[in-house]
C-alpha cells in the first residue's frame, strides 16, 4: 500500500462517523454547551470531577438556589424561581469530567432550555472555560 493511501482512511472514517460523535469530540476540548434535549444541555471538561461538582454547586448557590447535592452520585438538584434544575456529573477519565444539566418549569410540565444553557456555561466560567457557547 503506498503512504498517500493511509492518508485517505482516516478521512473515509470520520465521514462516516455520526455527527453527535464528532461534536462530542470537539466538546472535550472546547468546554462547549452542546444541547442534547428539549429541557437538557452537556458540556465536556478536561477538569477533575471535584472542580467541576463544585464550580456546579456554587452556580446554583450563585444564582440563589439551595442545592440538594450527592458528590458520590453526581446529583445536584435545585429550585430556582420557577425551574427545577437537576445537574448530572460524571467523571470520564482521569481529568475528564461531563455534566449533564437539565431544567424545566410550570411545576415540571415545560422544558427551560435558557435555563439550562445558562448554569452549564456558568459553571463552565467557574471552571474557566471562558468560551462556553451553545451548539
């Protein structure tokens, strides 16, 4: 096989990778907020699973909730005016870190996506990753 050839299988095969993959790939690297339901947002850090549970805990206590937190399961949950919030951290590796953050309001009925958006790029500041932006 001749070296330009090796060239062109890494190409074929991130065509044909999903693209949920791909931007989940990106993310890792970026800190981006990357929507991944009508009420739900994630962002991908290369930070320790304690910096970003707590970066996450003091946006809720920033944005006048009272967090119900368990660290060993990763729940973070909050009321905040109208929303409930409820914070998924997983540690993904070593230094690797998501977390999944969804809202709704209307006692549960409604999705709040801004909500959402806005405490996953909060935490993502805390964390400092300063470009967090929705995908």
């Amino acid at each position: 096989m001749r070296p330009t050839s090796l060239a062109v299988v890494p190409l074929a095969l991130a065509a044909l990778l999903p693209g949920c993959l791909v931007v989940a790939a990106a993310a890792v690297a970026a800190g981006v907020v990357h929507v991944t339901s009508e009420d739900t947002v994630e962002v991908y850090f290369n930070n320790p699973y304690d910096k970003v549970f707590d970066a996450a805990e003091q946006e809720l206590v920033a944005r006048g909730g009272a967090p119900m937190t368990d660290r060993k399961t990763g729940k973070i949950e909050a009321s905040l005016g109208h929303s409930s919030v409820s914070i998924q951290v997983t540690g993904t590796g070593d230094k690797s870190t998501r977390i999944e953050v969804k809202a709704r309001k209307n006692q549960g009925i409604s999705p709040d996506i801004d909500r959402a958006n806005q405490i996953a790029t909060g935490v993502s500041k805390r964390v400092g990753v300063s470009d967090g932006t929705t995908k």
